[in-house]
C-alpha cells in the first residue's frame, strides 16, 4: 500500500458530495453576477512567480526543471496566469472582463488547519476598470454566496483596507522602510506575537517606537480616523486612498453587502503585487483562525506582464476553511450521498429492470439497479446504504400481473403500480 503525499487529500463521494454543494454555491453566484468562467494550465514557468508575487510565496513552490530544461513550477495561485492570459488577447476582450475559475493549486506550506500542499480555490477577478464599483462588486459577489451558504454577518468579517494607505504611513516615518517587507509583516501580525512583528518591522526598517506609533496607527476602524490618517501621513497619495476606500465601502453598501465588512488597516496580504483596496474575510467567532478567502486590487501586473495598462481586482476562495466555518456555524451540508431511485432485480427480470432504469435515468433521477447478482436483502441493504428514496421492485410474480412494486425507504410502505403508469 502506498500512501498520500503530506497535505495532499483524497476525497470519497460523501465527502465530496458536501463539497461540491459548498462549489456549486460559490460558482453560481459568480455566474448570476456575469463572471464567465476560463481554464488555465497546472504547470506554468516559475519567473511568473519569482519575478512578482514576492519571497513568501516563492519559497512555497513546487517548482523544478522539466526535461526541456525549463524552470517551470505547479501553479500556487491564478493571478499571474489571468494576468498572462489577458496580456495575450487584450484587444480581443471586451472590457470589463469578468472572470471566473475553479481549480487545484500547490504550495509547499506548512501543512495545519485549513492550510494544505494541495489545495482549490475559486478566483473572481474583473480587469478592465478601476472604478470602485468593480471592487465592491467583487467583495458583494462573496459575502452574496457566504449567506447562500448560510452564513450571516455574525459569522463571517469581510476585512478590508488599503495598501496604499499603509504604505503613506510607513513613508511619513523618519527611517528609510522597505514598505513591501514592511507590508508582509502586516501580513503576518495576526499569526505572531507582537515582539516578533515589531522586530519584522524593525528589519524592514522602523526604529522599534515607529513599529509601535505604526502598530498604534493601524488601530483605526472607523471612517473617521481614516482621515485623520491620512492627515497624519500628510501625502496626496494617502488622502486619495483613503477617499478610494471610503468609495469602495460606499458601493459595497449600496450592493448590500455592507453589514459583512469592517474597516481593518492590519489587513495586508502577503502577495506583492496589491496596489490598491484589499481584503479578507475570518470567521467572526475566532474559532477558524486562518482566512477563508483573500484578494485585492492589482493594476500594475498585468503591464508588468507585457501588457497595457490594465487595472484588475479580485480574489481567491478556498475550499479548506470555508468547510470548517460551515461546520461551526451550524449550516454545512451533510456529507452523504442521494439517490432517487434503486431498481431492484428479483429472478430473472434483467431486460425489464433495464428498462425501468433507462426511462427513469432519461427522466433525469439519480438511478441505481443490481450489478452483480445480489440477493433481495442484500440489494435493500445496499439502496439503504446510497439513500435511495424509492425501491422500484421488479419481481418475476409481479410482472407476470404486469406490475412493479414501489418501496418508500423512509416510511417502508409499499404499494404496486402497472408497468404502464411507471415512470409517469
Ligand atoms: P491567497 O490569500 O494566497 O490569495 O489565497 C486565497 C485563499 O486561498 C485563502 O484565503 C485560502 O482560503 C486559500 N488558500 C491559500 N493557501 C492555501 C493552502 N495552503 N491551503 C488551503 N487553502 C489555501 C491568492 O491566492 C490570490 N491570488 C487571490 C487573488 C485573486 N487576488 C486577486 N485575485
């Protein structure tokens, strides 16, 4: 026997069954809010990573040479692909371009709760428009499919905030900062104590009372001293974040997703490429302690990428919180199978049981019938065991009267119909 790669997963049919509900949820919404969806490889060249998204995630690829000696790595996230792809057929797409793609990612991570080698996610991205009404309408489009899932304000905290909000402050300090190290301490803070996050401040460049006025500063959560904030930092950069944010959660309210979201300056992201409002959502109660889903405006990648200038925001929905979240909010679905029919054969009635099947299966019912020869209990045995909710019986005796017998598995009742009334 062998066994599974650390943080790799299987998932058998229950298992998958809840999953696929919590998927279905997630991408219909994204299809009712007019996001189409795209594919894209697995295995993509590494510089695609190690020239922008910054060290943390580099340090997580499974990259490796291929036999064309290629440096090429599994894909640890979408972004520099959507990137790659809008680079290639720019002109042919008309603006704005709203897309969407669920799919697996790899990162050599540390594996823990809600955090694996092998993991999916679905992206929502739209290019194109830098109006705040394309970040509201991201952020909209996840709290809409977390309370189709439902979850409701209570349960689950939209964060967002501004990179370039953060990054006027860090300016505003006297020392020389290197506001990306800077920014990924940030990141970090939630994880670490508040020594080791002022020493990553201090290494990006703060003097350890800069770490602790930043640390100060970044307390805001309301509107209000956002201003004051910007005052503080005194640049045009930063007041034009800050009335960029406030336009952004403005939109936000009118969607009417505003009750999900709270004003968070120590969110951060990890990922280099942010220019502008980002955002994650947490579980409201702290009992997931890891983020269930993170993105931002990126305007700068896709020029970077040998495109023109395009302004782009979005996010990635993982699928390994999200379930855990559910679960303690009371509301995740049940990791079981459903099937409407069992046809089940008694004697020799191989041609008529297949029949019965095909026409219920052309009806569009989940149908089962008997594969290998079982006996009659041991073929009620098995509907039980798929949750059949019907047994049609197809019985030699019954037949010969031009009958099948219909068994209600919950209630166990049983009644007979002619052959010809069934399927309706
Ligand atoms: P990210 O924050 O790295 O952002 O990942 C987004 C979400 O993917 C996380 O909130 C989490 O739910 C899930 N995720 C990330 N890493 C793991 C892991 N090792 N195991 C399980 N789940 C994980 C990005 O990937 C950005 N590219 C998202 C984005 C799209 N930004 C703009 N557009």
């Amino acid at each position: 026997m062998y066994d599974r790669l650390k943080g790799f997963r299987d998932f058998y049919p229950e298992e998958m069954a809840a999953r696929r509900e919590i998927v279905d949820t997630v991408e219909d919404a994204c299809r009712r809010y007019g996001f189409r969806e795209t594919a894209s490889p697995f295995l993509e060249p590494a510089e695609m990573w190690t020239d922008k998204s910054g060290e943390d995630i580099v340090d997580e690829l499974y990259a490796f040479e291929d036999k064309g000696e290629r440096h090429v790595t599994l894909a640890p996230e979408l972004t520099p692909t959507a990137a790659r792809m809008i680079a290639a057929k720019q002109q042919e797409l008309s603006k704005p371009i709203k897309w969407f793609s669920t799919r697996p990612f790899w990162r050599y991570e540390q594996v823990q709760q809600g955090r694996f080698r092998e993991f999916y996610q679905t992206n929502a991205d739209i290019f194109g428009t830098d109006d705040p009404r394309a970040d509201a309408e991201v952020i909209a489009l996840a709290a809409e499919y977390l309370s189709d899932l439902g979850l409701d304000a209570d349960d689950v905290e939209i964060r967002v905030s501004h990179r370039d909000i953060l990054g006027a402050v860090l300016r505003s300090f006297d020392s020389e900062v290197d506001v990306r190290a800077a920014i990924r301490a940030v990141d970090k803070s939630e994880k670490i104590d508040r020594t080791e996050y002022h020493d990553l401040l201090h290494d990006a460049g703060l003097s350890y009372d800069e770490a602790a006025e930043f640390d100060d500063l970044l307390a805001a959560t309301d509107r209000d001293s956002l201003s004051e904030l910007a005052d503080t930092a005194g640049t045009d950069t930063a007041r034009d974040a800050v009335s960029n944010l406030t336009a952004v959660l403005d939109a936000v309210d009118d969607l009417g997703a505003g009750e999900f979201c709270t004003l968070s300056l120590e969110t951060a992201r990890g990922l280099d490429y942010y220019t502008g409002v980002v955002f994650e959502c947490f579980d409201a109660a702290g009992e997931v302690s890891r983020a269930v889903l993170g993105g931002g405006r990126y305007d700068d990648l896709i020029e970077e990428f040998g495109g023109q200038p395009t302004p782009a925001v979005g996010f990635g929905q993982g699928y390994a919180t999200l379930p855990l979240l559910l679960e303690r909010a009371g509301v995740a679905p049940e990791e079981s199978l459903s099937t409407d029919y069992y046809v089940l054969q008694v004697g020799d009635t191989e041609p008529a049981a297949a029949s019965v099947t095909r026409e219920l299966r052309a009806q569009g019912h989940v149908v089962e019938t008997d594969l290998s020869g079982r006996s009659f209990g041991a073929q009620l045995g098995y509907a039980d065991s798929i949750n059949a909710e019907t047994v049609v019986i197809v019985g030699e005796n019954d037949l010969a009267e031009g009958n099948y017998t219909l068994r209600d598995m919950e209630t166990g009742e049983q009644e007979t119909v002619p052959v010809s009334e069934f399927p309706a």
